[in-house]
C-alpha cells in the first residue's frame, strides 16, 4: 500500500476512535485480561494489561491502530509470557466466516493474482496460471450479500446447537458482525468457560458432526423430537421435498424405514454424510480450540475492510454492510484509482465492478476499497482534524 492511501486509513481510523472509542464497553474482569493492537505498519503489541477501559479507550485514540484485541482467557498475571501468565478460564468463542461455506458465488466475485507474470482476473483461483503456467497464485476473497447471508443462516444454526445442545440462555451469548465476512460468537458468565484446549476442540468437532456413527441414524425410533444430533438429521429427513433421491416414499415413516431396511446400501450411506454435513456448522475450529487467542474487540474497526465490529441486537434484521459503517457522511468523498474489485454494496448503494478506473466515491467506500488492496488514493478527502 502506498503511503497516501495508507495515510488516509490511518486518519479514517483516528476519527473513529476519537468520536466513538466510549462505545468500546470494559470485559468482564478486565484486569484479567490481556490486551493487544496493530499499529499501521508495525507488528503486534500485546501482554498488555489495563484495570478499567479509559485507559486503553486513551490509547486507541492517540495510537488509532489498525486493529484491536483483547483476550477470551483470564489470568492471574495477563501482562506477563505467555508461559507465566497463570491460565484461569476462558470465554467460549466461535468465528464463522462466508469464505468456510464455500458459496458458488465466490467464482463470480473472488480474485486470483500470478505472482510470476502479474495476470488478475476473477474467478476461483487456478490450478496454474493460463497466462505463463506458472502456479505462485493469490485468492482475494470479497463477500457479496450471498456470503453474508450465508454467513447469517450459519450462525442461527450455531446459536440453535448452543441454546439446544448444550443449554446455554441467549443472555450468555454475544453475537457480532466480525467487520469483514462472517460473526463473533462469544459465551461467557457460563460453566463452559472452564473447559480446557481438548474440551473445546471436542465441542468443535460435535458442532461440525465429525465421528458421527451413521448407525445412530438408522432405527425406527427415529424422531424428529429427539434431541440433539438424532432430531437434527430426522428433522432434515422430514423435511426432504417429494421423490427426493435415493427415497422413494416421501411420508417420515416410510423413509425411515425404508433407510433402515436399506442401511447397507451405499446410496443411503452417502444421503447420511450429506445429512450431517448440511446440518453441521461450518466455523474455525481453531479460533475455537485456542486459549491464549485475543480476539478483536467489539465497536473496534477491522483492517481488512474499515467497517466496524458490530454487535448485532437483532440478528434477523441486521445488515452488516450499513450497520457496520464507522463514518457514514456521504458527503465526505475521495477520488481512488481501483485496480480491480467486484460490484460491492454498501450503505444500501452498489459500486463496481471496477477495473482500471478512476471514481469519486464516499469515503466510507474508498476506504473499504484501500483496505482490501483494489484501490489507491488519488486526492485526499478533508477529514475533520481530531
């Protein structure tokens, strides 16, 4: 990134924290947690440890970083090595992102880049470049309302498995628009939180139905009031339209047993992987997993995109790409030059596709286009001074 357009997300960023860094809320226990930032152009700052949010709201105003964390765990000492800082508990959190769903719209809006000859085009990303043959190939992701949306209907199916599954009040659960793709899911006040590293991997890999027994499936019995797993898959068999392959009855029961009668066939074997893996949730086990991550705080700007970390009151109605923007005066305009970028919409308008051109865009736009690498500055807006 050139230095004018890197200038203009450092002022951009500034602005925001100035005008709305008392909306950063103090965590839980905040002297037990550890604290982090990406300061434009540097690495990481982390192991940092505050007693009340003022003081680290003060230094997201005179750092203005381009990304800011805070810990999931508690620790006796969250300033010190990692190796002394004392692990308490942690809070349970979830990232889903549009790009882990795989959508088939990626192939009309991502983005591949040859690193050997420099060709860019959209699409899925190639095997080897159609230009030289060569395979030293970049993926830019971008989300469109399909991602978004998906993203939406994968998280309503994680909050179902936590409220349902494992028992957790919806007042234990805070759910984020992560400011670029996807949700932040975060339990905490619950006894989950002292579940260590190989708990959570467990809990992970329930949500994803790995080491599912497809026999478990194939009873009479089956229900679609049973609980957990076991309901889930008969709900979905329920649920199936008419002549809906390889079943040919299309009442409950008669697929039920008709599935039972047949388990050895492999055509009802592969119709149970598809069931589980429809029903499954589709997240970053990693995020997951890890008790020593920071995770970005909530009301803080994503440097990817500049749009907000939001937290969503009414998940159904919220729209990420108007919710989440951090300075919406239309009036505040900059010329970009994009490289290249799919049709984007935010704040209720569309932009793009754009290749090689020269645009005036609100300066909300221009700055998700910088941050995402398309777009370089061309005149500077007037920010207001902070």
């Amino acid at each position: 990134m050139d230095e004018s357009s890197s200038l203009i997300l450092r002022r951009y960023f500034k602005e925001y924290y100035f005008r709305y860094s008392d909306k950063i809320e103090q965590p839980l226990e905040i002297q037990s947690r550890e604290f982090g930032y990406f300061p434009f152009g540097g690495g990481m700052v982390r192991h940092l440890s505050y007693r009340d949010i003022g003081a680290f709201r003060a230094i997201l105003v005179k750092e203005a970083p381009a990304g800011v964390y805070c810990s999931n765990s508690y620790y006796l000492e969250p300033s010190a090595e990692m190796q002394k800082k004392g692990w308490m508990k942690a809070d349970l959190i979830f990232d889903i992102d549009a790009d882990l769903l795989k959508l088939r719209c990626k192939k009309d809006h991502d983005i591949w880049l040859c690193k050997q000859c420099g060709r860019k085009e959209f699409g899925l990303r190639p095997e080897v470049c159609p230009a030289c043959k060569g395979n030293r190939i970049l993926e830019f992701s971008w989300a469109c309302p399909l991602c978004l949306e998906g993203s939406k209907k994968e998280t309503f199916k994680l909050l179902e498995f936590l409220e349902n599954d494992f028992g957790i009040a919806s007042s234990e659960m805070e759910v984020c628009f992560s400011g670029n793709a996807g949700y932040h899911i975060k339990v905490e006040k619950n006894p989950l939180e002292q579940i260590d590293q190989r708990g959570r991997s467990e809990i992970a890999d329930y949500l994803a139905g790995k080491g599912a027994l497809l026999e478990t499936y194939r009873s009479l019995k089956l229900s679609p009031d049973d609980p957990g797993w076991k309901g889930r898959i008969a709900r979905y068999i329920q649920n199936l339209p008419g002549d809906t392959p390889p079943f040919r009855a299309n009442e409950f029961p008669d697929r039920i047993r008709e599935m039972t009668i047949k388990k050895k066939t492999a055509d009802y074997e592969k119709f149970l992987y598809t069931a589980i893996d429809a029903t499954s949730v589709k997240l970053d086990a990693m995020v997951t997993t890890d008790i020593h991550r920071i995770f970005r705080m909530p009301e803080t700007l994503n440097q990817k995109t500049g749009l907000v970390k939001r937290e969503c009151g009414d998940l159904a109605s919220f729209d990420a790409m108007t919710e989440s923007i951090a300075l919406d005066d239309e009036k505040e305009v900059a010329e970009i030059v994009v490289d290249i970028c799919p049709k984007i919409e935010l704040g209720g308008k569309s932009y793009g596709p754009y290749r090689n051109e020269k645009h005036k865009l609100p300066l909300y736009a221009a700055v998700y286009l910088i941050a995402k690498g398309a777009a370089k500055i061309v005149s500077e807006p007037k920010i207001p001074a902070s």
